[in-house]
C-alpha cells in the first residue's frame, strides 16, 4: 500500500489515489489508528511547484477517541499546518468520511501527485485512544491486555487477595490511566505489610464497591499517614499500629483521618521503660484524649 506506515503496534495509513488534473484535486485515503500526541511528516506540493515536507501535529484527541474524532482532529491539524506555511496559501483540505481532498486553488502543481506520505511518529508516551473497553478483568490478565493499543479502558474485577496478589502492577496501570474501575467480589481479610497497603493507595481509590479488611504486622502510623479519605474508606478497618509518642504526634493528621472513620482496630502505645497500652477500637475521640494526654507529658 503506498505511504503505509506501521508505528508502536498500529497501522497509520495515508494513501493517494485519484489526481484530477483539470480540477487540481488531490484525493486521498486515511485508514488505520491515531492516538493523542501522534505526530506525522507529509509531502504536498505548493501552489504552481513542487512537494515539499509539511509536518503535521501532534495530534489533540480525547482519550477513547472514535474514528471520526480521530479523522477531524487530523484535518484540524493539517489546516494549522498550511496556514502557518505561507508555501502553501491557496492550498486548502476537506474531508468526506475517511477521504481527504487536496484542493490548489491557482496554478496547478508541477509534480504529480502532488501529496505523499513520508512518516508518522507515534507519541512515546500517549495512551491508546480508541478500541474498546473491557470489563470483567481478572486482576492477574489487566498487565499482559494493556500490550494491545486497542484496548483504552480495563474494568478489574476480583478477591480481595487477588487484587492486592497483583496490587503493584494494577498501581502502574492505574497511574497509566489504563484501569477505569476495580470492583471487589468479596470482603477479605488480607494480610500484607505496611509499604504494600501505602503503595496500595491508588488501588484502593478505585474500588467501587465492598470492603477490604487488612490484617496487618504491628507498623508504625507514619505508614499510614497519606491514605486519602477515598482509600482508607475502602477498608473494613482492622489495621493494627505500635507507635510510640513521638510518632503518633508526627502522624497526627493521617492518624486522625483513620480514626475518624473507624479503621484502626488496635493502638498500642509503647513507653520508653517498655510498658505498652492498649487501645482497641480507636476512634476519634479516643484519640482526641490520648493526644491531650501526651501532649501534657502524661
């Protein structure tokens, strides 16, 4: 096919066809998939020459993008591209579903045909947007479905130890903006350590609905500082923290945060001649006096 292009897993395809000479119109056929960001490098020729590189993007286009977003948004950034070039004044393009027109409004062109395509770049850090939305995915697969730049959005679908089995990973995704929703089949009790649960942040804002328990090693509540309301509401409660002091006034606020909502089941406060308190249930009012409380020096 001429000027077919292959770039980052997707077919990117501007082909021409018919050259009316007498109406000195330029047909020409787009096929193929374009992303946000995708830049491309086209020869046309000028108005009475000769073809001459023109570039063309990058592209602006919403994520999940469809077929005819992606053709205007690519005549939209055509039209900038000859506007900003006065070679090209008297040369305009129009489009009728995939097929563009070519028009030189004055002199004919010298060479025929008077466009080809030269190469397209596919953004290195754009996300795919078109294709379709997948639902029902099991935590395990939404890694290896992501290689596929048809696919924009993931629906993770799973246990409670099978998502934090595969927590890191969907994290990444997350971040990516790949995984649209994480609904949880059940309420777990998953055991996991302190920097799992803190990297588990994003993981935990996604899920939409049931309850995760974690039943968690004793850890310090500096772990737990940054859970955002929108996580630590996705916990059952059942985190259990050993802190000293010190540490439960420096982590105050995130402290504050998990109490309010009730989800630390045990604190256990530990004093520098090595006895311990315990706290179960710790609530906010719970915590309001042991913070006055230490804060006294008591």
């Amino acid at each position: 096919m001429l000027g077919s292009i292959s770039v980052a897993n997707a077919s990117v395809a501007l082909e021409p066809t018919t050259y009316d000479a007498t109406a000195k119109t330029q047909k020409v056929l787009v096929s193929g998939l374009l992303s946000n960001g995708d830049s491309m490098q086209i020869s046309l020729a000028t108005l009475g020459g000769a073809r001459v590189p023109i570039s063309v993007g990058p592209l602006s286009l919403p994520k999940g993008a469809s077929a005819e977003q992606q053709a205007s948004a690519l005549v939209s950034s055509i039209n900038t591209a000859l506007s900003n070039n006065t070679n090209f004044a008297g040369v305009s393009v129009a489009r009728t579903g995939n097929e563009l027109t070519f028009t030189w409004s004055g002199a004919a062109p010298t060479q025929t045909p008077p466009f080809a395509f030269v190469s397209a770049t596919r953004a290195s850090d754009s996300a795919p947007t078109f294709g379709v939305e997948l639902t029902d995915v099991p935590p395990s697969a939404a890694q290896s479905l992501t290689t596929y730049p048809q696919i924009y959005d993931l629906n993770v679908k799973g246990t409670a130890d099978q998502l934090f089995m595969n927590s890191d990973k969907l994290n990444g995704l997350i971040s990516n903006g790949y995984v649209k929703s994480i609904q949880l089949t059940d309420t777990g009790t998953v055991r996991i350590g302190a920097g799992q649960a803190l990297r588990s942040i994003p993981m935990l804002q996604k899920i939409g609905g049931g309850k995760i328990v974690i039943s968690d090693y004793p850890t310090s509540p500096s772990s737990y500082a940054n859970f955002t309301n929108a996580a630590a509401d996705s916990l059952a409660g059942g985190i259990r923290i050993v802190a000293s002091p010190s540490q439960i006034l420096d982590s105050l606020s995130g402290l504050t945060a998990l109490a309010r909502m009730g989800k630390i089941s045990t604190l256990t406060l530990t004093g520098s001649n090595g006895r311990q308190s315990v706290i179960d249930n710790l609530d906010s009012s719970k915590l309001s006096e042991l913070v006055g409380t230490l804060r006294q020096g008591g």
